[in-house]
C-alpha cells in the first residue's frame, strides 16, 4: 500500500537511494548543457564515473541513516543496482527526482534528463501498479519540483520543471489545487528552498524567499527564515551539484521530529524554539552528488 498526502505525517515506509554506480552523464546533450548554464565557474562539470571514494563513503553514510530510520520504526527499501556507465546514466542516490507520490497515486516524472528515465527500473518493483505516465512531450518536471502539503500542491517553475508540467498535474489531480511558484529562482527543486515540517511550520530559504513572493498558503504559518550566513557550507569534490543550501534539505519523520545535517546549528536551534527534535546524520558528499536527506529518500508511507 501507497500513501504519502505531505511532507510530514508520521513516517512508515521510504525508499533510501544508493550511490552504487554512480555516473555522471558523458553524452546526454541536455545534462552536458549544463556547462553553459551552471552559475559555478571554477571548475568543469563532473563527466563519467563518479570515484569510487565517494561512492563507498556516501554509502556507508545512507547504511547508518538507514539504521537511524529503522530505530525509528520505518522501513527501508534500498533500490536494485543499475549499471549506469553502460547506458550513460546517472544514479539511484536522490529517488525523490524520480517519482511523485501524491496520497496512493504514483506519477513518472517526465524528467528534465531523459537518460534519468531508466532509475524507475530499480525502484518500480516497490510502487504499485498504477503508475500514471505523460504522453505529452512538452511536459517536463522532476518530481522534487513539487512540494505536497495536502490537498496543496507547490509547483516550482524552474530550470528542471515548465508551466506546461503545473498545468498536466492540475488535470491529472482535479482535487488538488496546484500552487504555480514562477517567481523564486532558476535553479531546479524546490526542497532547498522551501522545507515544511508540519502543518502550519515551515522552513524558508531567505535568500530565494521573501514576503513579496511568499506563496499564499504559508500566509498564516509559523515561519523560521534561514539566511544563508545562517549555513555552514558543507565542502565539495572537484564540482558542486548542489549549492549551499542543500543544508536546508531534511527529512521530516514526524511533526516534532527531523533528520538533518548534524553541521547546521543554527537550524537545529531554531527547529528546537518550535518543539521539533532533530537527528543530525552525516551525508559528507550531499553537494558532490546533489541530494540532501530529502532528496535521498522518497516516503511511500505516512499515517
């Protein structure tokens, strides 16, 4: 059984990914594109086989994540191992990019990269059986691009998700009510920027957000802004898939309870003013491979 309606119901059921085989795309025009449009200039963007230091340390940090989860009484799935090289692929480490779970609906993200498509082959034994798939080739997001908070839906317009993408989901979910952000920054997903973590309470990046372009829903919440000299940056290898603010990224178990970069203190300080613990758990390579603990995870189940 399939059902996950927000970001912070008491968790049950996850997917954790797996750096095993990583692999940054060589040929794929659209991720090779990347070279004209990264705001980081001092080194190349990453091609071919990711090291395999980085690989093996990156997964002995989602074993001990995965140990905290199940202390915590939620299952973990693991997806299959892929041989990227051979298809010039990318990696099973953020299934969160892959797929969206909107209550006991499963959507196959018609994702920005179209050599990302063949990640639902590792992890499409877990899901159920009435994955809904775009025809439409105009469509393109990637399932981090939306975050769910019931019945509301934000839909981050950005470099991996088109209007055209907002407008499929709004016909595919007629009982959901697609928020459109177009107005936040041009990067890609949205849990770098905006972080629920329950009803009523959420995290902001106030560096992207502000009140002027504060979506609606958030009107009447609790709010803890985060300014980027609030972050310790965590460091890098040779290229940064992800900014700074990946601290930002974290994965919510409960409305009082979330797992986080056990660096960001300041975070952690504000989370612990509003009655939410934290669980620090390292992820040394989150910017190298781009996924925080939200990333790396995709909930199957909330109660």
């Amino acid at each position: 059984m399939i059902k996950s309606n927000n970001e912070w119901n008491q968790l049950q059921e996850v997917i954790l990914g797996t750096a095993t085989n990583a692999h940054w795309p060589v040929v794929c025009p659209i991720f090779r594109n990347l070279e004209n449009t990264t705001a980081w200039k001092e080194t190349p963007v990453s091609s071919g086989p990711v090291d395999i230091k980085i690989i093996e340390e990156t997964n002995e940090d989602l074993e001990k994540f995965q140990i905290v989860l199940e202390s915590l009484n939620v299952k973990v799935y693991r997806p299959k191992d892929l041989d990227f090289q051979s298809f010039d692929g990318m990696y099973n480490y953020c299934p969160r990019d892959r797929v969206l779970v909107v209550g006991d609906t499963v959507i196959d993200a018609p994702m920005l990269y179209p050599t990302r498509k063949k990640e639902l082959s590792a992890i499409n034994h877990l899901l159920n059986d009435r994955t809904i798939v775009c025809e439409d080739s105009s469509v393109i997001f990637d399932a981090a691009n939306i975050c769910r908070l019931g019945q509301d839906l934000l839909y981050l317009v950005s470099d991996s998700g088109n209007i055209a993408g907002a407008n499929w989901l709004q016909q595919i979910l007629p009982e959901h009510r697609i928020h459109i952000l177009d107005n936040i920054y041009s990067g890609v997903h949205i849990d770098s920027t905006i972080s629920p973590v329950r009803e009523g309470l959420v995290v902001l990046n106030a560096d992207r957000i502000n009140n002027n372009n504060l979506p609606t829903v958030f009107k009447h919440w609790d709010k803890i802004w985060i300014e980027g000299t609030n972050i310790i940056p965590q460091g890098f290898v040779n290229y940064p898939y992800a900014s700074k603010y990946i601290a930002l990224n974290f994965l919510t178990i409960n409305p009082n309870l979330v797992i986080c970069d056990p660096n960001q203190s300041y975070l952690r300080a504000e989370l612990f003013k509003h009655k939410v613990e934290t669980i620090g758990v390292e992820l040394r390579h989150s910017r190298t491979l781009g996924g925080g603990h939200h990333c790396v995870t995709l909930d199957l189940v909330r109660a």
